[in-house]
C-alpha cells in the first residue's frame, strides 16, 4: 500500500525504501486495533500490562505516530488527508489514556463507556484517514495511467 502513496507523491525508489523501513502503514493499522483488545484486557483484569495514562496520550510514541511526526511529515504535511490523520491519530491516543484513566479513578462504567463510544470511533477514524489516503493515491494512479 505505501509504495502506492510513494509513487503518487513522486518519491524516489531510494525514499520509498527509506520511509517503508520507517513505517509498515498495514502494520501500523493493525497495531491500532489491537488497542481495543489491549484495554479490554486491561479492563477485566487480565493484562499484566502497566499502562500509563500519561504515556498513552502522547500520539508520537508509537510506530505511526513517530512516522507521522518524521517521514510523513516530510513527505506528505501539506496534504489535507494527512493532515486529517495527524489530527485523528491525536484524538485516538487521548480517548485510549481516558480509558485507561478512568478506570484508575476507579470509574469502570465510565472507562467502557469511552472504549465503546469515542475510542471506537476514533479508531475507526484514524483507519479511514489511512484508508482515504490510499484511496486518493490510487485515484491519481489511475489518472496518470490514463493519459
């Protein structure tokens, strides 16, 4: 999928490299939906995991959130479906940390209310910015393939 939005941005096969060893887009939408199941576990008491709200909230810690705030920057800032990412991706981080919060607070019903209400959907939204920004690479794919 990446090499798709390399092309469509006119890297170079040597930058395409360079920001596919940064970043696997798949793997990184993967990782993001494997948060539900990380807070879940969290959640009934099966995870031995230490999470920390204050760690969690910080959008630029993970692997597409540090490709986010390097390469991609770099390569794609200027485009307003990245920049709609950037924006998403920041809200997924903050609604995770508020789970993770209230249930610290003691706050169960609240926690699974932010896991099932605004942290759905905002996974849900940083998968489609990722999804959109595919989708518009493809579209100028085809145009040029056309002329």
């Amino acid at each position: 999928m990446f090499s798709k939005i390399a092309a469509a941005f006119g890297l170079t096969k040597s930058e395409d490299r360079e920001v596919t060893e940064v970043i696997n887009i798949y793997d990184a939408v993967l990782a993001h939906q494997a948060w539900k199941k990380r807070l879940v576990e969290y959640l009934d008491g099966r995870s031995k995991e230490d999470l920390q709200p204050s760690k969690i909230c910080k959008d630029d810690l993970c692997v597409l959130g540090k490709w986010i705030y390097s390469g991609g920057k770099t390569q794609f800032g200027e485009q307003p479906t990245f920049v709609k990412l950037v924006d998403e991706h920041a809200k997924f981080h903050v609604n995770a940390a508020q789970v993770v919060e209230a249930h610290q607070e003691g706050k169960e019903e609240l926690a699974r209310e932010i896991l099932a209400g605004s942290f759905e959907e905002q996974s849900r939204r940083t998968v489609n910015c990722l999804a959109r920004l595919n989708a518009l690479v493809e579209e100028h794919n085809q145009k040029l393939e056309n002329k």
